[in-house]
C-alpha cells in the first residue's frame, strides 16, 4: 500500500465539512489553480472533517523530515493524528491557503487569515496561520471557532458567583486597573473579556478601544476614531461621555501601561498583560511605572487555567480515604469523588474495560473544559509588601496569607463538584518537562455533544 493510501486510511470517510469562502473580504480563486485543486482538497477536507468530528480546537500540520505530521489538539491535548508525505504535506498546506485567500505563491513569509465553514449543521471559523520553517516548507496552524459558541460572559464559563460579585463590587467606583493575565494561546483575551462581562452594565456606562473582531461584546459601546486617534484621545472621548469602565485590550508595554494609570483615577480599565501568574504581573506592572501608579491604580489581576472535564456519562464515583481529604484540605463531610473509569483487573476476565465503560465516548471519558481561577487582590496589608521591594515569591505568600483565591485550591472545588478529577488536576499543575511527546493514541471520535 503506498504512502498516500496509507494516510487516507488515518480519516473518517463520514459526513464531510462545506467550505462557505475566506474571511476579512478576501477571495478564493479555486479555478486558476486546478492542478492545487485536483493534488489537495479531498485531503484537506478529510483532515478538517475528521478534526471537527473529533471535538479538535486546533489542527496541526507540522514539517518533520520529509514527511509533515497533523495533530489534533483536543481539550489542550495534542494527539498525532496522521503522517502526510512530503510533497502531499506541501499541497494540503497550499490548498488551505488558498481557501484562506491567502498567497499560494509566497512561502517565505508568515501568514494569516480565515475560511468560513459548515459541519454536521453547524457553523465554523477556520482561523489560519502559516509559518516558513525552511525554503518552501511551511507549518500550518488551524484554530477552530464554533460560531454558535460563545465564551466571552460569566455564564458561558462557569465563571463563580462570589468571584463575579467580588469584581463587580471592585467596578462599583469608576477608576482602578483590572487585568487578566496568561501566557499566549492560554484563554486570556477570553477571559479579559469575561472579566468585562462581570460589570454591572446597566448601571454603568461600558466602552472599549478594541476591535474584537468577530467576538461581540454585550450592551459594551465601541468608541468611534479617526485616523490620528491615539488611546489617549479615545479615553479623553470617553470621559466626555461620563464613562465609567474601558476595556482597553491588551496591555503591552511600559508607554501604554503609563497612559492607563494616569487615567486609572477617573475610569476603570478592563485588560489583559502577558504573564505566567498574578503576582509576576504585579512585578512587571512595578518595573514599568513604578510604585506611585501601581499601589493607588491596581485592583485586581485574575488567572485561569483549563482543565478537562469528566464526561457525567462514564466517570466512576468512590469513597475517598479520610487521609486523602484532610491532606489535600478538602471538607471532611465529602463522601464521593469521581474519576474516569480504570481498565479492569486481571484477576477478573468478565470485568467491562474501558471502552465498554465509555461506549459513547469510544473510551474517552473526558469532554470539553473547565477553568480554575486566581486572583490577586491589592489590599492594605499587600501594599506594604510590594512597597517594600517584596518579589513575585513574596506576593504569592502574602496572597497565601490572606486567603486569596489560587488556582491549585480552586482546582479542587472542581473536584469536590465532579467537574473533574484528581489525576487531571496532577497532570495539569505537573511541572513541564523537556521535550514531552504528544500522545500517541490516535484521537477517538465522539458524539455530538449533550444538551
């Protein structure tokens, strides 16, 4: 069996994705390019079916030698789905491009763009990136948004009352920075956007400085500008129209974090910054205007971190060992936890294994994400610390000490609910470790999600 039989064995030959046209206004010419046409679309369209019928919210196809692998990214799992030969690697990275409307003649420089798609009756963006490696070969990048799903308001997140109320009672007084925090590709400009969502919107005046594309955001004002406008003529317009809070994106550097705190006393400002936690944000926000904006400005920085969620079909309950819960410091009345379903013992030959356990999942029994939070709170006594040169070590202690909400322990109330499990929180919060392997086990195909 040749190369090219052999990966087609890799896809489903079910029901196949509706490409509707690129995005942001471009044009897909399929007719000049019949030979791309006739070498590429059956591929693509059977690797982004089966990577949509398989829940997958990033595809990927990456050069490694001469051949090109595809990954499926699921719940932030990446998973080999395939190998491509060489020169079938290259034409379905070209043909997605030109579905894209991007250039199939350029290969030496990174591009972005989008197609619009159809899948078992839903809609979908197919948000494309394409990266040079080496001459002509490119890494290909697809990330998946199901139009109809939206992640941009408390509720579509399962964001926590208390913490909701706790930010909108910090939103009460119209000044005050309040970011989120996370490395790239982490949910942070979500999250940013759910932090926004939390304010009062009906008792309070909300605008944003942002073009958030395709993400809309709810009874928010967007502020119209003109050419020249810079971000401190658009806060100055908002202020004529007695604004209250600013969603102002991302904060990205000193010059910018400046022009937000001095006006920090007269609006709230709703963003995010680039760190791995809180309290090395607070640091950076330290470093580049110092401690006579950050201590009076700063409210608030939040962090999330996304967990895979036990699918409620197949996880096993059981009683946990008293011990276990007073380590870990769970209540002590906690008398059932989950976890996903065991392969079965040797010594019993008739015990179901997994895969009968998980039939509707095909032996995953994990579906879908859910976020535990951290957030740093500027109070009195956290004042005196950063004042005194304390460091990001020094921070987290004192957010230690006053009980403020961290991830590991917010984990775990995800856990005491069944959200999820303990083994999935050891592999989420497990230090990352060089060079780690994606997994080998080809990704299984689920049914539609439940209502």
């Amino acid at each position: 069996m040749s190369d090219a039989e052999d990966n087609q064995e890799e896809f489903d030959d079910g029901e196949q994705v509706l490409f509707r046209g690129p995005m942001y206004g471009r044009e897909a010419n399929l007719k000049k390019n019949p030979r791309l046409v006739q070498a590429g679309l059956i591929s693509v369209k059977r690797i982004i079916s089966s990577g949509l019928a398989r829940r997958a919210h990033t595809i990927l196809i990456e050069p490694k030698g001469p051949r090109s692998i595809v990954r499926y990214v699921i719940d932030g799992i990446p998973y080999v789905a395939s190998q491509l030969p060489g020169k079938m690697g290259i034409a379905v990275v070209q043909m997605v491009k030109l579905l894209a409307g991007l250039d199939v003649q350029s290969r030496v420089e990174a591009q972005s763009g989008g197609i619009l798609a159809e899948f078992d009756e839903d809609e979908y963006r197919l948000l494309v990136e394409t990266t040079p490696v080496r001459g002509a070969v490119e890494r290909l990048k697809i990330r998946v948004e199901n139009v109809k799903e939206s992640w941009l308001t408390p509720g579509d997140v399962g964001f926590p009352d208390d913490l909701k109320m706790k930010i909108r009672e910090m939103t009460e007084e119209p000044n005050g920075v309040i970011l989120a925090c996370g490395m790239p590709e982490s949910g942070v400009t979500s999250l940013s956007m759910v932090v926004l969502h939390c304010i009062d919107s009906y008792l309070y005046s909300v605008f944003s400085v942002v073009d958030t594309g395709d993400k809309k955001l709810i009874n928010v004002t967007d502020v119209e500008t003109g050419e020249d406008d810079d971000l401190e003529i658009q806060l100055d317009r908002i202020l004529r129209q007695e604004g209250d809070a600013v969603y102002v994106g991302k904060v990205s550097g000193p010059e910018q974090a400046e022009l937000l705190f001095q006006y920090s006393d007269r609006l709230c400002l709703i963003g995010e910054i680039e760190s791995r936690t809180p309290a090395e944000a607070v640091r950076k926000l330290v470093d580049w205007v110092g401690l006579e904006r950050v201590l009076p400005g700063l409210r608030a920085v939040i962090s999330q971190k996304l967990i895979r969620r036990l699918c409620e079909d197949c996880r096993q309950a059981y009683r946990p060992d008293p011990r276990l819960l007073k380590r870990l410091g769970l209540p002590r009345e906690t008398t059932v936890l989950y976890r996903a379903p065991s392969p079965p013992s040797d010594d019993d030959p008739n015990a179901p294994s997994v895969a009968e356990l998980c039939a509707d999942c095909n032996g995953m029994p994990y579906h879908g994400r859910v976020a535990a939070y951290e957030m740093f709170e500027m109070t009195p006594e956290m004042k005196e610390v950063i004042a005194e040169g304390g460091t990001a070590i020094d921070i987290r202690r004192q957010m230690v000490k006053e009980k403020q909400r961290l991830l590991q322990q917010d984990a775990l109330r995800l856990v005491v609910s069944g959200v999820t499990s303990l083994e999935e929180l050891k592999r989420a919060f497990a230090s990352p470790k060089a060079g780690r392997r994606p997994a080998k086990r080809r990704p299984v195909k689920r049914k539609r999600p439940r209502a």
